[in-house]
C-alpha cells in the first residue's frame, strides 16, 4: 500500500466507506445510483453535462438537493493521469442524506499527440489563443512545456499578416527538445490587439478606473493613452472617453476606445440638494433603510445630480433614506442674522416661513430671545455647536403644502421617494441652515463673501500704536468710529503667541456682546435698533501682558477668517477695519553736516526707526530721496549749485523742514 501512486485517495476512499457504513446502520428511502468512472485527455472539459450526475432511485422525502466537492490530484511521470475526485452528497427535504464518490482520469498528453501545423491560413480568434486554435488545446500541459517564437514576414501591418512561428516541444518526462515551424496566414489580424478590460465607471468624481490586459499573443504591448499615460492600468480618472493607442512587438497598432460614465446619466435614483436660493449642499451622510440594496451612492461636486445612487434590485414602491448634516454649524450664521430676528421679534421685519424655521435653533415651535442667546453663543464661540437642533436640515421639495404654524422642523424632513418607474433623477431636496436667516450660505462662504464687503466708509476701530514691555500690564483703549449709523457689528481681535494674557478692564458693551478667551476677543454686538455708544470714550479697555517687548500693531489683529463687518439701517454688510494710529515723537532730533557741501551730507537720527529724507531744488521739484535709520550719507556733487530744501518723515514724529546749499 505505501507504493500507492494516490496516497490521497486511499484517505477519500476509507472516509466514503465509513460514511457509508454509517448512513447504512440506519433505514433509507432515499437510494441514488453514482455516474460511472469517466476517462479523458488533459484539456478536455470535466463538468457534470459530460461526466454525468448522480441518478435518484428511490426517494419518498420530497425535493432532491445535489452538491459536491471536488479534489484534484495531478498525476506523474509515472501514473501520466491526473485525477478528479468528485463526492456528491444528496439531501432531501425530510432531512435524508446519501453521498457517493465519482473519479474522472484525465490522461497526459504527449509530444507524439502534439500536432503543429506547417502551413496553415487563420482568422486571429476573439475567444481563445491563437496558440489553443493553432494546436487544439492549451499550452497548458502537465508533461509538456510548449514556448514559441513568432517573426513577422510580410512587409508593413496590411492584412492577411504572415507570421513565422518557431515552436519548442519539451517533454517534461523524458527531457526531449523538439523544434518545429509553421507559416501562419493570418486574417482578422485586428483581433490580436483585443484586451481584457476591468473598469470602474458611474463615477462621482474621479475614482474611475480602467485596467486592461492583452487576450494576443503579439506581446510585449506598448501603450499610448489620450491622457498621456503610457500604463497598462489607469487610476483617478474623471467621466469621460478614453482612447489608448496599443502598439505590438510588430510595431502594428490599434485604437481602443473606453467610455467612463457619470453617475449622473446612469443613476437610478438621484436630485439635487439646494438652499431656497439655490446653492449646493454636500451633506455630511446618508442613511437607508435597506443599504443592502444599495450598489453605490455618491455626493458630487460636478454638474448635473448633486446625490445618486445605483441600486441593485428595482423594486418600486417607496424608497426610504434621508440626509444628515451637523458640521460647521458656524458657517453662514453671523450677527446680520440676530439683527434680522430681533427686528422680527420688534415688528420691524417679519421673517417669511423658511426663515422663521431657520431662527427657531432652540427647537420650541416659536421665535423668542433664547433664540437670539443661542445664536449669540455661537457666533461669540461659548458654544461650539447648536444644543437643541442639527447645522442643517434637509427638506422634502414640497414642504410648503405640509407647513403649518407652530410646527417644527423635523416635521417636514425629507425622508424618501416613492418609486412608479426607473430612473427617477428628480427626487431633490431643500437644505436649511440653522441660523441663516439672510440665507448668505455659499459653498466657498467666508471666501466670497470677504471679498462683496465694501471699504469705502470710514468706519473703524482705533488704537494707539506702543510698545507692549516685556512681563509688564500695559492698558489700551480701543475706541469706535463710525461715518454713518450702525446696526450690528462682530470682528474678532486675535493676538499672536507671545501675548501672555488680556483683561477686559472697562467696556461700554454688556458682557452677553463680548467672549475673551485666550488670545481671542469676540464681539457680537446687536439690539435690533441703531447701536449707541459713546465715540468720545473708548469702545472697551485691554489689559495685555506679553512674554516679549513688541509692538501693538504687531501683537493685535482683526483675524481674517472670520467676517470683521457691520451693518446699516439697509441691513447692508461692510467690512470693519483696524485702525493703528502711531503716536507722535517730538524727541527725534536729527543733524545734518556739512552744509555748504559740494559731494554730500551725512545725516543722523536719534531714532532706530526709519526715517525718508527728500530734498527738492529750488522749483519745489523732488531731486532726491532716501530711506535710513540712525545714520545715512546722501550725495549730492551731481546737484547743480544753489539752495535745497529738504524733508524728513517718520510715523512716530512730526516732520522735519531743513535747507542745504550746494557748492562747486
């Protein structure tokens, strides 16, 4: 027995013995009778429609289950067989099992059973190699190895294409070489640039993919694609045509042509999601009620859907899912819109439906000061998201036929579509942001709307540029300007890292205006009715303490990312600037020698900061300038004779008037 050639079989026979011994001890009535031993050559189909199925002969236990497992064993040099085990089990539906074991002997081939063709004329097939068609079979054998070397022999890639192919014949038992030629004629030459494709397409944005790889036997192949990549596999890619020029050993080629598509035109459900005035929303995700359906589900950016989604079985009826969005609650909600709910709540200005679901963030049926408070908190960064409500919402289209007074938000969420017929790419939604009662939403919101905020009124806040010292209290003054009457304001006053600390000392503004924090001050600031203060007085006092020596205007500014801006009786937005006046220095001296000169003057400066002295000829025409701290040396030997007068500026001086007079 251990000279058996199949030790794996003997173990597959012992088990199927035991099993059915066991199935034996108890009574059946279900009795099958197994195919027979089947016999083949290598290469030949195997499956149950020639090998045969197990054949029921009696059976009371109603409706027959047939499966079975299959374990190959590749035959030797010796045994020149391979062997297929095939175990049926056959299960009824009262529970009664029976197995039996079928073996299939698939004979090796020989070298002496290869056939190679001398001359022969052949259409290049689509579905098999040209190797399989020339041969009748695979290259693919357990004792021989079959390689072959092709040589074009006709001029050009014109059709018929005539090939020389050297084959070599190894026979793996007995270690023969044999070398043989044909001629090939070959039509359908185009048949040979033909290529497995795998391709991702109903894309969203760019995850389309395509990979193809060569079914001919011409290779290696070169590829050229209309994108410029030069790869057999593209990755990223946008919908659209691709081409790719595929080249062969030959220097022959073919065009190949590939369409990505967007899911937008192959979706079967989708819409667009869209504020009331009509700006995109990506929401942050999606749910169903029955994802398992689902094939795939996309946000885009691109035009057309702004959702779609595939899926896999087209069921109609009523189609559940819904959107979900609570990030970047702070987006689009500014102190522009506390003004407008408070002169809601004055009676100056009624907000329509939309808006007043938008006011309602406390989630209580109605508009009232808590509103405002929640608001405020979030614009002056207390808190850092809603408590009560999500940042958006997402409406059905037709909300406005459900809506009632008195009725909350969620009551109208989108949460669906029912289907009649495929595709349905309508399905769109209206999103809400919480907050934005001037529906000042945009995708790219703080950018755009930075840059629609006018400069051109002189309304400011104001400092006095100093030095903060280093480790000591200093306190500043920040005063507001304003041309013309203001309704509402917010900026936010950012300091670098060096600032130590900051202190409210004295503030005209209630303390539900302003949030300090760290190096943060944040005003909010709005009654609904014309803002009052006192432009004589500073807006509020700063207590800064600094690790370092620096200057204020250095320390201290308007951060950008946040909208620094008010608002008129229009309810008009206008940028809000910050104003450093330097402070004026009468003890900057300066001295210049020698005057008369004829080459030049040197001029110095009690003062380390930059100075610009111009000198101007008698006409009041600038001959020249320049820029120095403490000291500097001015020609002047190419200045005709005569007198010059001359200024010198600094921003923390008074300018100072002199006259030089040059000599030759």
């Amino acid at each position: 027995m251990k000279n058996f050639k199949y030790p794996n079989l003997v173990f597959l026979l012992l088990m199927w013995l035991v099993m059915g011994r066991i199935l034996a001890q108890s009574p059946q009535n279900l009795i099958v009778d197994c195919p027979p031993q089947f016999n083949l050559t290598e290469g030949e189909a195997y499956d149950t429609s020639v090998t045969g199925s197990p054949v029921i002969l009696a059976n009371d236990g109603g409706a027959i289950t047939i499966t079975y497992i299959e374990i190959f064993n590749k035959g030797t040099c010796q045994n020149h067989n391979d062997i297929v085990t095939r175990i049926f089990t056959i299960r009824n539906a009262a529970g009664e099992q029976s197995r039996c074991t079928q073996l299939i002997y698939l004979k090796h081939l020989t070298t002496s059973q290869i056939y190679i063709p001398a001359d022969t004329m052949i259409d290049y097939p689509k579905n098999i190699s040209l190797s399989e068609a020339l041969l009748g079979h695979s290259l693919n054998l357990a004792e021989v190895k079959i390689t072959f070397i092709d040589t074009k022999i006709s001029n050009g890639c014109t059709i018929p294409m005539r090939i020389r192919r050297l084959w070599k014949i190894d026979d793996l038992c007995s270690g023969t070489l044999i070398s043989l030629t044909s001629f090939i004629t070959l039509r359908a030459y185009q048949n040979s640039f033909l290529h497995n494709s795998q391709i991702v397409t109903n894309i969203c944005d760019n995850e389309g993919v395509i990979s193809i790889t060569p079914k001919g036997e011409f290779g290696p192949y070169s590829y050229q694609w209309n994108n410029g990549a030069s790869s057999s596999t593209l990755t990223n890619l946008v919908a659209g045509v691709y081409t790719v020029i595929v080249s062969d050993q030959f220097k022959c080629n073919q065009l190949l042509t590939f369409g990505l598509d967007p899911i937008s035109t192959t979706a079967d459900i989708g819409g667009r999601i869209r504020t009331a005035n009509d700006y995109r929303v990506i929401p942050d995700s999606v749910s169903f009620s029955n994802p398992t359906n689902v094939k795939k589900f996309c946000f885009s950016q691109n035009g057309g859907l702004h959702y779609a989604f595939i899926v896999k079985e087209k069921t109609t009826g009523l189609v559940n899912y819904n959107f979900t969005k609570k990030s970047d609650p702070l987006n689009s909600v500014s102190t522009k819109d506390i003004l407008l709910i408070q002169k809601h709540i004055l009676g100056l200005n009624r907000l329509d439906s939309l808006r007043y679901l938008a006011a309602d963030v406390n989630n209580n049926f109605n508009v009232t000061a808590s509103d405002i408070s929640e608001l405020r908190k979030l614009v002056l960064g207390v808190i850092g998201n809603f408590n009560f409500v999500d940042s958006w919402y997402f409406l059905k289209n037709d909300w406005k036929t459900f809506y009632k007074s008195n009725q909350t938000i969620q009551s109208l969420l989108f949460t669906g579509v029912t289907i009649v017929n495929y595709p349905r790419q309508n399905a769109d939604v209206i999103a809400v942001k919480m907050g934005d009662i001037d529906l000042s939403y945009k995708n790219n919101f703080a950018s755009e709307l930075l840059e629609l905020r006018s400069n051109t009124l002189d309304c400011s806040l104001n400092m006095t540029n100093t030095i903060v010292q280093a480790n000591k209290n200093i306190d500043i003054p920040v005063y507001l300007n304003a041309a013309q009457s203001m309704y509402g304001l917010q900026f936010l006053l950012k300091a670098k890292s060096s600032l130590l600390s900051m202190e409210m000392v004295s503030s005209q503004l209630e303390p539900e205006f302003w949030n300090l924090n760290n190096q943060n001050l944040k005003i909010s600031w709005s009654t609904g009715t014309k803002l009052e203060w006192n432009p004589k007085e500073p807006l509020f006092v700063l207590r800064l303490r600094a690790s370092e020596s620096i200057r204020l205007d250095e320390l201290l500014s308007l951060d950008p990312s946040f909208l620094n801006e008010y608002y008129d009786d229009q309810e008009s937005s206008w940028k809000l600037n910050l104003n450093v006046q330097h402070a004026l220095s009468s003890d900057i001296q300066y001295l210049i020698y020698p005057n008369p000169t004829n080459e030049g003057v040197f001029v110095q400066s009690n003062s380390d900061e930059p100075s610009q002295i111009t000198f101007y000829n008698a006409m009041g025409r600038e001959v020249r300038n320049s820029t120095f701290s403490n000291s500097a040396y001015i020609p002047t030997h190419d200045f005709y004779p005569g007198s010059y007068f001359y200024k010198i500026t600094n921003r923390y001086a008074t300018d100072h008037n002199g006259k030089i007079i040059v000599t030759k």
